[in-house]
C-alpha cells in the first residue's frame, strides 16, 4: 500500500491533501509529533484535525512519538492509547521507551518498531510479554541529511530477518515536489533514492521486500501522482514519451490504449501483446527511422513478414533494424521503470510531447 507524510504545521491543508490522496489510491498517513521545526504548542489542535480527516476518507494514520512528544498534548507512555479518540491508528515508537512500555502499548493499539533496532531479543521479549506479532510492524527511517540514507545490502538483509519473523515492513521514498524542511534534499529510506523518480524509488522498494510505502516529502508533482494511482488501482504502469510528428493516426490510436508485456518475455524488447493482432493488417512501410536506442518506440514494418505492426520497446540499445521503424521515445525517468515490468505486466503509454 502507499502512504502520504503529512507534518503538524498551520499552514497544511489536511483535509484537502487526504482528500486527493485518498482519490488517488493512498490508503496510509505518516506523521510526527517530534518535528523540531514545527511548533508544540499546537499540536494536539492541529492533529485533531488530521485525525478527523483521515477518518472520513478512510486512511490509517501512523504518529510517531517519544515520551518527551507526547507531554506536549497532555498525553503519557501510558496513556498515550488515548490517540486513538483523535484518529490515530498505530503509533510508531523508537528510542526512549523500554520494552515493557513498548509491550504495555502494543496490547492497546498498534505498534510500528524502528526497523533498524529489532532484533530476536527484542521480538522474544515482546511475545512472552503476551503481545501479538500481528500488532507489530516493522517501519524504516527517513534519512533528511545526504550521504545518511541505507545502503541496500543492509536493507534487503534487515528485511529478510524481518519477514522470517512475521512482521511487515514500511520505508520512504522521496517526493518530487515541495521538499521537506530543514534541509530540502528529499526524505528516502535509501541513500541511493535521494534523488530518484519517487515511483521509481518506489517499484524497487517493493522489490526488497517492502509492504508499505510512503512519501517522505510533502507532495508529488500531478503526473507522478498518475503513476502511484495507476498501480494503486489494477498494477499498471505509466510510461511517459514523446511520439513521432505525423504518425499514422490508428497506430497512434493504437499506442494510447492499455497494453501488456508478453507473458514470455523478450531479453532484449517489451513486446506489446495486443499490437500485432490490432495493427497486422496496416500496410507499414519502411522508413528511415530505424536506430533503436534504449526506450525506442518501435513498430515492424512490411519488410518484416508476418511480424508487421508489432509494437516493441527497446530494453537497451540496439543495432539499426531496417524492418523496424522508430516511432518514438521513452523519457528517461520511465526508462528507469522498464526493468519492472514483469511477464504479463499491464502498462500504458502516455504521449506528451512536451516532457523532456
């Protein structure tokens, strides 16, 4: 599932942001009660808001707290299961509580665990002390200072360890609209992500084994919010690229509908599934346009037999094909997202000439 990192300042407009979020496919919200930049004095206030907004839309709403944070809503370790009356759904805790206020907690609400700091011991003592595994989570960091981030053999070996004990597990990727504050270079789990595609930072956490993915940062930019609530809602992948001047009309028609790669796999190409059956009977002639550089467009022409009006994409660069012409180019962040596609995967291409 996908999450939105909402932070305790005045000038947020909650219930606007979880509304779009919600509308857009995210089910989860992250938040903080220990934001140095952000002003106490208004927190309770302002998370009653956050609260009551995330309830209407239906979204979980995970708060990080500590002791000292939670004093400045009136609140204790003890009675911090209080939250819940505000909207709160599982609280994320971290230094500063000993097992058995962690443990305590836990049989009251649930509990998400900085995922770096878990170990068998640990999870032991949380069993004998009667809590239910299914109340813990595992939730990463966010690293706000550059060169901080977790390097990824770290990362896929804590998350091993983690799903061989039954828990979940949450990470960040950044955003690629407003940055956060203090440092504005982007909130990611891993260093490698600082300043990476979001949805592409967000397909490779999946394939480490993350459960739950959130933006670190306050907002995306509309196009890449497309791409989360394209996944979010059947799995398909959004392609941006620019396409040829003057192409023929049905094959452009064609290219604007959703497809998938084949089921078998090519090493070199996506193959369009749909393409050859919808386009075999179009006449096309050969052109000039036949270098095939990562992330071409490509379509068979009548030089290539029954072949003719299969569609492709160029996985790396390839020799110029003669029976092939070039119809036009995938943008460079979706080039990073051809290598998830998987056998089978439903994606769509999305023409615009202006993305650069």
């Amino acid at each position: 599932m996908f999450g939105i990192s909402i932070y305790l300042s005045s000038d947020n407009d909650f219930e606007k942001t979880i509304q779009q979020a919600s509308n857009n496919g995210f089910s989860l919200i992250f938040s903080s009660l220990h934001i140095p930049e952000e002003n106490p004095a208004n927190y309770r206030h302002l998370l009653t808001r956050l609260g009551a907004a995330a309830n209407t839309y239906n979204m979980q709403l995970i708060l990080d707290i500590s002791a000292t944070s939670l004093a400045h809503i009136g609140l204790t370790i003890d009675t911090a299961d209080q939250l819940t009356e505000l909207g709160v759904t599982g609280l994320r805790v971290d230094y500063g509580l000993t097992t058995d206020e962690i443990a305590k907690l836990a049989k009251k609400i649930k509990i998400y665990l900085n995922a770096s700091t878990i170990d068998s011991t640990f999870l032991e003592i949380l069993i004998q002390s009667g809590v239910e595994i299914s109340q813990v989570e595992a939730f990463h960091n966010y690293y706000p200072k550059p060169h901080t981030g977790l390097d990824i053999p770290f990362f896929k070996q804590t998350n091993a360890f983690l799903h061989h004990h039954g828990l979940k597990i949450a990470a960040f990727v950044p955003g690629d609209g407003e940055k956060r504050q203090p440092l504005f270079e982007g909130l990611p789990t891993l260093e490698k992500h600082r300043y990476s595609h979001p949805f592409v930072a967000a397909l490779e956490l999946e394939t480490l084994g993350v459960d739950n993915i959130y933006i670190g940062d306050p907002t995306l930019q509309i196009q890449t919010t497309e791409q989360f609530a394209a996944f979010a809602k059947d799995s398909t992948l959004l392609l941006d690229c620019q396409l040829a001047p003057n192409l023929d009309p049905r094959i452009q028609n064609h290219l604007l509908q959703p497809d998938n790669n084949r089921m078998d796999p090519a090493r070199d190409l996506i193959r369009l599934e749909k393409s050859r059956p919808a386009l075999a009977k179009l006449d096309i002639p050969a052109t000039l346009s036949n270098t095939r550089p990562i992330g071409s467009i490509l379509i068979d022409n009548n030089l290539f037999g029954r072949y003719q009006g299969e569609i492709t994409i160029a996985l790396y660069d390839l020799p110029v094909e003669p029976k092939t012409n070039n119809i036009g180019q995938i943008t460079p962040d979706s080039i990073a997202i051809l290598p998830f596609l998987k056998p089978g995967q439903a994606f769509q291409l999305r023409p615009n000439n202006e993305l650069k």
